[in-house]
C-alpha cells in the first residue's frame, strides 16, 4: 500500500511539473527522463530496470520503423472479430447502393449526382442505425427516422426488382393475347378462303392464302418466343423470383442493422 501511494505521488508531481510539453532544454529533458526511469522502478519495483537503453537511438530507430506493424496488430488482428464485420457492413453497403443506382437516376443516366443520393442515403440509414439516444423522447423522434428511412431504403432497393419482374409478366400476357388474335385471323382466312373457293374466285382465293401464310408465319415466331420463356408457368416462377430478391435485400438490410449497432455506437 505503501508503495503504491509512493507511485501515486511521482505520477502527481511529474503530471504537474510537465503539464503542457516537455522542456526545450538538454538539462530539462534529463531531469524528465530520470524521473521516468525512477518511476518504472517503482511501479516494478526493481531497481536494475532502466529506461535508458529502451530509450536508446538505435531502439527509437526500430520503433518508427515498425509504427505500421504495431498499428496493424494493434487495428486488425487485435480486432479481427470488428475488422470482418466492418468487411461485411461495407460489403452489404456497396451492395444496396449499387441496387439504388437504378432509382434515383434520373432518365436512365447514372452520374455523380447519382451515387452522392444513393451513398448519402445509405451512410444515414447507417447513422440512424447505430445512434443511440439519450433520452425518451430523442429515441421517439429517432425511431420516426430510422423506421422511415427504413421504408424508403426498402422501396429503393425493391423497386427495381418488381419493375423489371411487371415487364417480363406484361410481355408474357401480350404474347399470350397476340396468339389468340392471330389464331382467330387465320380461322377466319380459312373461312374466307373456302368461301372465295365455292365461288371459284381464284384471285381472291390467292390473297387470301397468302395473308394466311403470314399469319401463320406469325404465330410461328410468337410461339417461339413463348417456349423460350414467355409462358403462364415461366411468368408465374419470375414473379417468385422477385420476391425471393426482395426478401433478400430486406434481410441484408437487417444485417447491416444488426452489425452497425454492433461495431458503432453514435
């Protein structure tokens, strides 16, 4: 106990002899660097240790050129567990901007001003996440934000999805629709065409068939398509893509929330 009051009182008196920066004298700086060295003995209590040789200009020497190491073990390996997460936070984040990119162009023409709405809103989706409040009505007012902006980023990020899934069921239907009035027309060009036949009408017989044999032709191209992938079933399984997709950009949403209040605190 005795000693530990001891070390107390040199903390004291070298914190109040040198409280704004070391003295710019040689004698100054000597006296401060013997009353380090008699406090490391203190503190170990050890009398042989000396700061001197650590003090060395060889040692200093080693010192700064090892400062990225020591940063390095001290910053990432000592935080492994904070540097993966902060990977995956910037990983999802990338991730939902390039997603927004689509939203706030403006005409289809992504440019700066593009990306500095789809960051801006993202970096403060990640504050409102991390923000903690200190008192009842600051987390009332932040919890407004952070469920709005929640929303916004929702629709930002799935908009583009259900669009894109809306073009692909609308052509679908069309196709769907053109084959049924195109099957109807050439009906009807048999029809005609019989009819122009019992009244040995060559001419009109043989405008007629020729329009039918585009019809046909027609219906073969829209046929193709629609076994290429424009069909009820196939629609109907691009429709639950896009809820799959969207499902999952809600849920790296919550992941980014999750690992923001993990690895922030504002």
């Amino acid at each position: 106990m005795q000693q530990d009051n001891e070390i107390v009182k040199k903390v004291k008196k070298l914190r109040d002899r040198y409280q704004v920066e070391l003295a710019d004298t040689e004698e100054e700086t000597m006296s401060f660097l013997d009353e380090i060295n008699d406090l490391i003995r203190s503190i170990f209590n050890d009398s042989s240790m000396s700061v001197y040789d650590v003090f060395s200009q060889d040692n200093l020497n080693k010192w700064k050129e090892k400062k990225f190491v020591r940063w390095f073990k001290k910053v990432v390996l000592n935080n492994y567990m904070n540097v993966f997460y902060f990977a995956l936070l910037a990983t999802i984040t990338g991730f939902l901007v390039s997603e927004a990119l689509e939203f706030y162009a403006i005409d289809g023409a992504i440019d700066t001003k593009t990306y500095v709405k789809a960051i801006l809103t993202e970096v403060c989706f990640v504050f409102l996440s991390g923000y903690r409040s200190d008192n009842k009505w600051q987390a009332a007012a932040v919890g407004v934000l952070r469920t709005s902006i929640f929303c916004l980023m929702l629709f930002v990020i799935t908009s583009k999805t259900f669009i894109d899934s809306s073009k692909n069921v609308g052509n679908t239907n069309a196709i769907t629709q053109q084959i049924v009035i195109v099957e109807k027309q050439i009906a009807q060009k048999e029809k005609d065409m019989e009819y122009y036949l019992k009244k040995d009408w060559p001419k009109n017989y043989s405008a007629t068939r020729l329009e039918k044999e585009k019809l046909v032709s027609k219906l073969i191209n829209l046929k193709e398509q629609q076994a290429k992938g424009a069909n009820e079933k196939v629609s109907e399984l691009i429709r639950y893509k896009a809820y799959g997709k969207a499902a999952f950009r809600v849920l790296l949403l919550f992941i980014s929330v999750l690992i923001t209040r993990r690895i922030f605190h504002f």
